[in-house]
C-alpha cells in the first residue's frame, strides 16, 4: 500500500451491484477505501443511528463537514458526516501528521472544493 497512489472506488460496491460508471467512481486514497471497503452505511457516533455514508458524487462536502482549526483533523458536522469520519477513519494518525505538514506549507485546508 502507498500514499502516492489513488484507487478507483465504486461508491456503491460491485458486490451490491454497483455499476462501473462516472456517477459510481472516485478517487479514495488506499487508506480512505481500505477502510470503506463493501460499506454503504454506518453508524454516527453521536446518535448511534446507521446512515448512508457521505456520496462524493451527490453530496456536498461542506454541508457535512469542516476542517479543524489547526487543519489537522475533518469534523463531521452532520450524522453522514460524523458516520463517513468513523467509518473510513479519516483522521487516522497518518493523515492526521501528512495535513499538519500540508497546512505548515500553507497548501491546506483547501480554500474551496
Ligand atoms: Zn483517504
């Protein structure tokens, strides 16, 4: 597994007849899909309800989320936010270090999406 390179991620899985199509593609670092894995739905930590986790395709990132003050770390501001932080653990350590670096340089957060 390596950072510099991207998959290839069916939103909704192959496995539950995901199509291999634009509208079902992006790009998810190794980590992000690893994590992801045949998931479509997860819990919000804060209410304990399964939800469909955050599309890339249909949702909008910010209405579901934001970056810590420092850069370093994705707040879920919704429970599809706060459930797609948990489930593909998007603050996990490694990233976690990599934005710090990032928002040092000055490259991060981005300034819109
Ligand atoms: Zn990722």
């Amino acid at each position: 597994m390596t950072l510099a390179t991207f998959h290839l991620d069916h939103i909704i899985p192959q496995s539950a007849g995901g199509a291999t199509e634009f509208e079902n593609l992006c790009l998810s670092c190794p980590f992000c899909n690893e994590f992801k894995g045949e998931k479509r739905r997860a819990r919000d930590p804060e209410t304990g309800r399964q939800v469909r986790l955050f599309n890339p395709r249909r949702d909008h990132w910010r209405k579901h989320f934001q970056w810590s003050q420092d850069g370093t770390k994705i707040i879920g501001l919704t429970s599809r936010g706060r459930a797609t932080v948990a489930a593909l653990r998007l603050n996990n350590q490694i990233a976690q270090t990599a934005r710090g670096f990032w928002a040092a340089s000055g490259i991060h957060p981005p300034g819109s999406d």
